[in-house]
C-alpha cells in the first residue's frame, strides 16, 4: 500500500479513462470515459495528502471533494449538451456532429 | 473754361440716361423722362455754344492717363479744335431739335420714357466720339453709337422688319469695325500710341515717316477708312441704312440722316493728317461711286422715308469726295448743312407720316391726345403689315402707305409748314444757288475736286467731278420729285387726304428752327473757312502727278487767295470779326499749308463748278417739272424705254441680292463645308482616337488587367483555395480526433523533453 | 512484501477497480458500461477509506453513485433507442486510441517508477482522526469558504444552465 501502488492505478485508470474518450463512439460513453479521468486525479489528490504532506494536513481531500462537486457538475451540463445535441443532430455519435468540418 | 464745359455737355445727357437706366433697375418709372432728356441736350448746346470762344489754333489735348499695362499706356482726352466746336453744336443742336420733335412724334409710345433715354445715350456716345483726342476714346464711341443706332432701329422690335433691319445695321457696320480695328492696331504696332495729338501722338510721327512708309501708311488709312464705309453708309456696305429706316423718324433724323452717319466723315477728317495720296484717292473714288449709285436709286423710289434715306447715302459720299480730294474745309461744311437740311427733311416727312398715322386715329375716335397716342401704335401695326424688309421692297411689293408717295399729293395746303420748311430744305439739298446753304457746301466739294483735277491734270479727278456733277443733277431730281408728289398736284388717296393734317407746334417749331438753319447766313456765324484749316497731309505731292516744284507756287497762290477770300463770296455772309482775326493767326500758324479747298470763288475751277452745278441742278428741277407736276413728259414710258437701267435702279444695284445670293449663300455653304469637316474630319480624328483609344490601347490593358494582373490574384486565390483545400480535411469536426492529435502531441513532448 | 488481510483487501479493491474500469471501456453495451462504472466509483471509494479519507469516500459513494450514475442512465434512456444501446467502435480509432494510450500509460508508469521522491513511501499504518469535523471546518470557517462559496454558485449555474440547454426549445 505504498504510494506508487495508488498512482499505478491511478495511472491504469487515467489511461482507461483516455482510451474510451479517444475510441468510443458514444457521447455518454466519452462521458463514462472522463469520470474515470476525474476518479484517477481525485485518487491522486487524496493519495498525495495521505503520503507526501503532513498527516494533519487534508487539503488534497478537500480538493477532491471539490472535484467530485465539479464532476457533477460537468456531467450536468454535460448531457444538458447531448440532449441538446441529440434533438439537433438526431444522433450522439460524435463524429456524425461534424458542423466544424473544414 | 474748357474741360468744365466739354464735361457738362457730355455729363447731361449720361446723367439723363443714367436716370432711367437706375430707375428701370429699381422698377420704377421716371415720370418726364422726355423733359429730362431734352433738359440735358439744351444745357449741352449751350455749353457748346459757349465753347466756341474758347476754340484756339492748334490746341492741346486734356489728356489724363487711363489704364497703364506694362510700358503701353493709354490715355483718355479732351481735344477741342474748331472742328471739335462745329460737331458739337451740331449735334447737341439738331439732337436738342429731335428731342423736342419726338416729344409729338412719339407721344403715347409705350416704351415712350425708354425712347428718350436712348436719345440721351446716343447723344452721349457722339459726343464723347467727337471731343476724344485718341483713336481709342473715337473707338469707344464710335461703337456706343453704333449700338444706339441698333437700339433705336429696333426700337419696335415687335416688327420682324425693325428686329431684322437693327441686325442687319449692326452686323454690316461690324464688317467695316473690323477694318478699323486693324487700322487703329497697325498705328498702334508702329507709333505705340493711340493718341492722336501732341509730340508723341500719331499725327506728329506720322508727319516724321518718310515715302518709303508711304504704302504701309496707305493701307492703314484705308483701313481706317473702312470703318468710315460701314458707318458712313458708303458703297458696298451701304445696304443697312436705307432697312434703318425701320426706325422712328426721329431717330432716323437724327442718327441716320444728320449725327451719327456723319461720324465716318468726321473720323475721316480727323485722320486726314495721315490720309496718303493713294489712300485719299480710294476715299475719293468711295465717295463718288457712292454719291452716284444712291442717288439714281433714289429716283424710282416711292417710300418717302427710302428717298431722303438714299439722299443720304448720296450726300455722304459728296462729303468724302470732298475729303478723299483733299477739300477738306468743303466736306466737313457740307456735312454741317447736311445736318441741318437732311434732319430738316426727315422730321418733315415724320410730320407727313404723322399726319396720316392721326388719320388712324380719327378713324376711331375724337382727337385727343391719348387717342393721338393710340394712332402711332395703330400706325405701327399697319406699318408691320405692309412693310416688310427690304428685300421685299425691292421687289416691288409693299411700302407702309403712310410712307407711300404714290398716296401724297396735294399736301401743301393740308399742312403748309412742313411744306414751307421741307421745300427750304430741297431746295439746299439740290444746290439752288445763293440762298441757301446746300449751295455752298456742295460747290466747294465740286470745286474741290475740279480743281484738284485741274491742278494735277489727273484723269482720276476729272472723272470724279463728272461723276459728282451728273449726281448733283439727278440729287435735284429726285428732290423735287419727292416735293412734287407729296406737296403738288391733286391727291392721290381722298380718304388719306381728306384726314391729313398740320402737325402740331411741338412738331413744327423744330422744323422752322432748322429751316432757319438752312440758310447759309446763320451757318456762316459757326463755319467759317478760315476757321477750319486743313492739316498737313503725308507726302500727298510727293509722287507722279505734281512736280514737287509747283508747291511753293501753289502756297503762293493759297495765301494770295486767303487773303483776298476774306472779302470773297464766302465771306459775304458774315465771318464774324472774332474769327477773321483768328483766321490771321490760324494762317500764321498754318504757313506750310499748301491746301486751300474750302476757298472758292475766284479761282477758275471754282468758278467752273459752280456754273456747271447751277446748270445741272436746274435741269434737274426742270425734268423733274416737266415729269411730276406738269406731266409732259411720262416716267412711266421712259422707264419703259430704259427697262434694264430702270431695273437695275429698282433693285438697287442688286447689293442686297448680292449679298443674299453670294456673301449670305457663301457664308452658309462656308458653314456647311465647316459643318460637314466638323462631323467628318474632326469628329473622325476625335472618333478615330477614341477608337484607338477603346479598341487598342484600352482592350491592351483591359487584356493585361483581365489576364495578367487578375490572373496572378487568381492564381494565387487558386492556389491558397487548393492549400485550403487540403489542409482543411485536419479540420475533421470530430473532436476525437483532436484529442488523438492533443495526446500524441503530449506524449511525443514528454518524449522529447525526457530525452533531453 | 507481506501479505496481510488489510493489503489483501486492499489489493483485491485495487484490482476491482481496474477490472471494471477495463469493462467500462470495452464493453459494448453502454448500459452494461455505466453498470461497470459504478463497480469502478465503488472501488474507488474503498480505496479512499485505504487512504483515511473517510468523509471523501461517503462523498463518492453519495454523489457519484447515487448522483452521476443515475444522471447518466437517465441520459442513456433519453438518447439511445435501442439499436443505439451498442457503443459503435471503428478499428482504426481504436488502434490509434489504444496506442496512444498505451505510449502514455507506459510514460506515467515510467515516470512513476523513476520519481525519486514517491520511492518508498509506505503506509505505516496508523490510525487518524475521522476527518469530517475538520473538513467541516476548513471549509465553513477556515481558508477553503471562498472556493466553497465559488462552487456553491459554479454549482447553481451549471444547474440552471443545464435546465436551460436541455429543455426543448420554444419558438415564438
């Protein structure tokens, strides 16, 4: 339970959270994808105020608590977005809303 | 004394002038413009009757500089010599008595005020053309007058025939300003002055040239001389004045006939110190040819106005025989009686015409003066339905009837003072001896010129008299024709007869005025031989025909016979003794003069001619009996005889269908032809350059822009287009792919910095 | 390394989370996906409480679960018919994706492995204070009430704009 075995997992999650942003061809699957991302950098924050600051010190945990409040936040206003995007575009397959295509 | 003077004569009538002319600015009537006007012509008689005390020998011009441009400067002056004084009482006298008349003649006119303003005028412009001592002050009113005249032939500018006629006046005087000019600017390139007067002024250079400048100095003078032809009415510009007589007759009295018309011979006069033998010669040969052609003209005229407007014509050319031989002194006398009796007559025939213009009237309504007025714009209108212009006349169609003698006759009983004075004046103009003044002056130019023609032995001048004499004789013909069918005999139209009447005091006290004038007595009191002395002219006896040696003998002879003329014929009716003491100094003064025209009497070409004339004129007045009131002889069968002398008098020397045919055609064609180079030639060349212009030069560069600079813009949109085009397909849309970029980005960065 | 129940569970957390997570991202049934991911948010939150953040792991079962996931399966019901309910995946994205994310898992895990400072730093063991009372207090009394207030109102606005977005458009 050393810090390197929470950033290794935060790291695998990190990555996880990346590839299914980069391959999935689903707007709420990309959205899956970008809480993994949040999960891993709140595990990190929580995992640094544990081992590198003072253990009275709990910043790291309010920050991650701050995140959470953001993550839902952004997943809020996130599929606010997709609904919106979907009575458009009648589909939530990124690469079919291609308005900005050159 | 002087200049005060010489400014008031010519500041009254401008000041009258200038009334009207602010008061029709401000809209605004002058309520007695005719009293104004005649006011300002008596204080300028006056005046120039005072002014002749003051007249000296061999005065010097008043002169003030006038406008300076660069070195050449222009002066304007004053120049008042015997000759100045007679102009000026001639014309503020005959003009004051024109006034006066007008007021009857064109009472009631509608532009009543407007006539007398232009009086005013046109005594101002002849005035200041008179005293001016400089060829440009002579100029500036010589074209005053001119415009006057244009302004009062179409006075009536209702009548196509006046609008035509005042176009004609001033377009055919133009032709002969023209001439003029050139003359005034050739003396101007040579002498650098337009004065005449003084140590710099024209005449004392000119007396300085030598006979090599004489051709040079002849043609300017001719040229000058021109300007005379134009204004003077001489042939071949002779055509306008009998059209001027679409004016008032007042006006035609006063400019037509006495002041204005005798400003070609005063100009004349006044450059005769430059007039060359050659170029006098041509001035001499006008005048006859001139003298001759209007006078049997006048023959077979029937428009009373027409008659007395040739008789003119005819005397004009006397006056510049007179000059043109070099008798001087006898043609500026003729031209002060001419004044005299020829206004006398025009007025006379106003009064006839009047009378039948009242008839109109009667015909209407009771003989007050307001109808009266209404009869002379009746009388116009009847005038504007019968006469037209004159080519018109010329063919024998229509004359105003009351300017028809065919419809006089009988007159003499109707209205006694116009015949009394009218026959005075015929009786002068047709050289009835002793009595009256025509006699003299028109015997000194005969004299003049047989003497000349003795002195010279020169067939020229002896042409010249014969010329002169066989136009005095048909000058009395025509005359007394005139007297016979107007005032003799039984009348033609009862119905015009029956309403003619005397004329009213307004009208005929003029007439005796200048029926007094017609006597040589009362000229002799102002003209005097001995007070006008004749200038030096140019070399005038270098050449051919007088040996230079008979020059002092002939001055002997002139002073010989100056001397004696002083108790000679002409002296016989009253030199004054003011002036015969003048004449001494004048004499004095003028010792070289080798010129004695003027004097006759006793020498024997004076005596010649005036036994010839009195023959001549009597014959004259004897056919004319025996063919107008006695009826033995029938005009009509000797114009049978004669048809084709009679035609060419009728048509007038065909001038006018001369002019139409040949100058007016030419002129049209000329234009045509120009026309015809402008649509052609020029609008070619200017089409051509355009052509070349739009089809050439501007489709080069059209083609240039099109290909070259618009091609490279295009190529290098086309270009960034296809780079666009390209590179545009990074910009997927889909935002995974971006991301992928973003990533592969950030890995290779933390590759690269690793590395490093 | 000693194998003790607490590494064991701590592990076998660990290795939950993972696994699911994996499931997450390959799986193609988006509504077997989101079922996955709440598997994951569970193993993150046991791994707070390996971390003595007890109040952070409440907050992560509270929000994400019974928050995020629900937001999410509603999103699924509303947009996803039900041939849509396969996540459609193209093979050279997926190349492509996967490579990158393996060069950059390989980069972290590197970097992880190399840091100096991070070697070697084990959890002792001992037992903290619960930190809610001082949570509490840093943020209500302390020097996090500015953020907190900024995110109350980040919060708020995200909601209303969200309502905002979503709502079916009226046209007048």
């Amino acid at each position: 339970m050393s810090l390197q075995n929470y950033l290794v997992i935060s790291a695998i999650l990190f990555t996880l959270g990346i590839f299914a942003v980069l391959t999935r061809r689903n707007a709420i699957s990309i959205l899956m994808g970008i809480e993994l991302i949040l999960n891993s950098c709140n595990l990190n924050f929580a995992a640094f105020s544990r081992f590198v600051t003072p253990p009275e010190n709990i910043d790291g945990q309010i920050i991650a608590i701050f995140g959470i409040v953001l993550a839902a936040a952004e997943a809020a206003v996130f599929l606010a977005i997709i609904l919106a995007i979907y009575r458009e575009f009648g589909s939530i397959r990124p690469n079919e809303v291609d308005t900005l295509k050159g | 004394m002087v200049i005060p003077l010489i400014s008031l004569i010519l500041l009254c009538p401008l000041a009258a002038f200038a009334v009207f002319g602010l008061m029709s600015l401000a809209r605004r009537s002058v309520p007695r413009q005719d009293y104004l006007s005649t006011a300002a012509m008596l204080i300028a008689l006056v005046c120039s009757l005072l002014l002749l005390q003051h007249v000296v020998p061999n005065p010097s011009p008043h002169t003030v500089e006038w406008i300076a441009i660069g070195n050449v400067s222009f002066s304007m002056g004053f120049y008042l010599d015997s000759v100045t004084a007679i102009m000026l009482i001639v014309v503020t006298l005959v003009s004051s008595l024109v006034h006066i008349f007008s007021m009857g003649y064109m009472h009631g006119d509608p532009r009543y005020p407007r006539f007398f303003a232009f009086l005013s005028l046109f005594s101002f412009s002849m005035l200041f053309l008179v005293v001016s001592d400089n060829l440009l002050g002579i100029y500036i009113g010589w074209e005053l007058v001119g415009l006057c005249s244009y302004l009062l032939i179409g006075f009536w500018f209702e009548k196509d025939s006046a609008a035509n006629a005042c176009k004609k006046a001033f377009l055919t005087t133009r032709v002969g300003d023209v001439g003029m000019f050139i003359g005034m600017m050739m003396l101007f390139t040579k002498f650098d002055t337009l004065a005449l007067y003084g140590e710099e002024g024209i005449f004392a250079q000119a007396a300085g040239l030598n006979t090599g400048d004489m051709v040079w100095l002849s043609i300017a003078g001719v040229l000058i001389f021109c300007g005379a032809i134009g204004k003077s009415a001489q042939v071949p510009l002779h055509t306008w004045l009998p059209d001027a007589m679409e004016g008032p007759t007042p006006v035609s009295a006063l400019i037509h006939a006495a002041t204005m018309v005798a400003a070609g011979v005063y100009l004349t006069a006044r450059m005769f110190p430059i007039l060359t033998e050659t170029s006098s010669l041509a001035i001499a040969y006008i005048g006859g040819i001139t003298a001759l052609v209007a006078a049997t003209i006048a023959i077979v005229r029937f428009d009373i106005k027409r008659v007395l407007a040739y008789s003119t014509i005819s005397q004009l050319g006397y006056m510049m025989l007179g000059i043109g031989v070099g008798s001087y002194v006898a043609g500026l006398f003729h031209l002060t009686t001419h004044a005299f009796f020829k206004a006398l007559l025009f007025l006379g025939s106003g009064s006839v015409i009047h009378a039948f213009h009242a008839m109109h009237a009667h015909n209407h309504d009771e003989h007050d003066a307001h109808e009266h007025a209404h009869a002379g714009a009746d009388g116009h209108e009847h005038t504007h339905e019968h006469g037209d212009s004159e080519l018109a006349h010329a063919h024998g169609s229509e004359i105003p009837p009351d300017q028809d003698m065919r419809n006089m006759g009988g007159l003499r009983h109707k209205m006694p003072i116009t015949f009394a004075t009218m026959l005075i004046a015929t009786l002068s103009i047709s050289g009835v001896p002793v009595l009256f003044s025509g006699f003299w002056s028109k015997d000194a130019i005969l004299g003049g010129v047989l003497e000349r023609a003795m002195e010279w032995n020169s067939v020229h001048h002896y042409l010249l008299f014969g010329i002169a004499l066989f136009a005095a004789g048909i000058t009395a013909f025509y005359m007394f024709r005139l007297i016979f069918m107007t005032f003799f005999g039984e009348p033609r139209n009862q119905e015009m007869h029956d309403m003619a009447h005397e004329s009213p005091k307004v009208m005929t006290v003029p007439l005796l005025v200048l029926a007094v004038l017609s006597f040589p007595i009362v000229n002799k009191l102002w003209f005097n031989d001995a007070y006008v002395t004749p200038p030096k002219q140019p070399h005038v006896h270098a050449p051919a025909h007088a040996g230079l040696q008979s020059v002092p003998t002939r001055d002997g002879i002139a002073r010989l016979q100056n001397t004696q003329d002083s108790k000679g014929t002409f002296s016989l009716f009253g030199v004054s003794e003011a002036l015969a003491d003048e004449k001494t100094a004048v004499e004095d003064g003028a010792h070289d003069t080798h010129a004695d025209e003027g004097h006759h009497g006793h020498s024997p070409a004076h005596n010649i001619a005036m036994v010839l004339s009195i023959i001549v004129a009597g014959l004259g007045i004897l056919l004319s009996w025996l063919f107008y009131h006695k009826r033995t002889l029938s005009a009509a069968s000797v114009a049978t005889t004669f048809r084709p002398l009679y035609n060419i008098f009728w048509n007038k020397y065909y001038f006018d269908e001369f002019y139409n045919g040949v100058l007016v055609a030419l002129t049209v064609w000329k234009a045509r032809l120009f026309a015809q180079f402008d649509g052609s030639v020029v609008d070619g060349i200017v089409n051509g350059v355009g052509r070349v212009t739009r089809d050439g030069l501007a489709a080069f560069t059209g083609a240039f822009d099109n290909r070259v600079v618009d091609g490279i813009v295009n190529r290098v949109a086309q270009v960034t287009w296809a780079i666009g085009g390209r590179i545009r397909r990074i910009q997927t849309g889909a935002i995974q792919t971006y991301l992928l970029v973003v990533l592969a980005g950030i890995v290779a960065l933390i590759l690269i910095f690793r590395a490093l | 390394m000693e194998f003790t129940l607490k590494s064991l569970i701590f592990y076998g957390f660990a290795l939950l989370t993972v696994t699911s997570g994996i499931v997450v991202v390959t799986v193609r049934n988006i509504v077997h996906a989101a079922f996955s991911l709440m598997v994951t948010l569970f193993g993150v939150a046991g791994l707070y409480v390996f971390l003595q953040a007890d109040f952070l792991a409440a907050t992560q079962v509270i929000v994400y679960v019974g928050g995020i996931l629900v937001l999410i399966l509603f999103g699924v019901m509303m947009t996803s018919d039900r041939l849509e309910m396969r996540i459609h995946i193209e093979r050279g994205q997926l190349l492509l994706g996967g490579t990158i994310a393996l060069a950059l898992l390989m980069l972290l895990l590197t970097i992880i492995a190399k840091t100096p400072q991070w070697k070697n730093i084990v959890d002792e063991g001992e037992q903290l204070q619960p930190t809610t009372e001082r949570i509490g207090n840093l943020i209500l009394n302390g020097q996090f009430l500015l953020p907190f207030e900024v995110v109350s109102v980040l919060l708020l606005v995200a909601l209303i704009g969200a309502a905002l977005i979503s709502r079916k458009e009226v046209r007048d």
